[in-house]
C-alpha cells in the first residue's frame, strides 16, 4: 500500500501518545505495560501502515479495538 503524502507522521505519532494513555487508564495498569500492548496489537500494526485509514479513527476506539483484541486473545 503506498503511504498517503497527507497523513502528518508528527501528529500520528501524537495520537500513539494519547492512545497510550488512555489505554493505562483503562485498563488502570502502567503506561509502560500500555505501551507494551499497543505496540505489540493488531491495531497499532494496522495504524502504523496506514491501514483502513484507522488515523481518521478516535482515540477512545482504538482503544476500544485493543482491548477486544485482549478478549479475544484470552
């Protein structure tokens, strides 16, 4: 997939930022062991391509995606 001119790498990495601590909060667990399962989801990997254009997608939502991946995995 080619990579989008108008996607702002700075303001996607911003929004990593926020995902993070949203997901700490959360869960109510570390924003070390948050980042951990961001980077480490389906999400974050779809996210980073650029994938399903999931930048456009709020932060509560992908948050929400990363946590029903953790269900599922269980």
């Amino acid at each position: 997939m080619a990579e989008n001119p108008l996607i702002n790498e700075t303001l996607l990495q911003m929004k990593y930022a926020r995902v993070v601590v949203l997901l700490a909060e959360t869960l109510d667990t570390s924003q070390e062991q948050a980042l951990d399962l961001f980077y480490n989801s389906d999400t974050y990997s779809y996210l980073s391509r650029k994938m399903y254009h999931l930048h456009n997608m709020g932060d509560a939502y992908l948050v929400d995606e990363i946590i029903l991946e953790l269900q599922a995995k269980q």
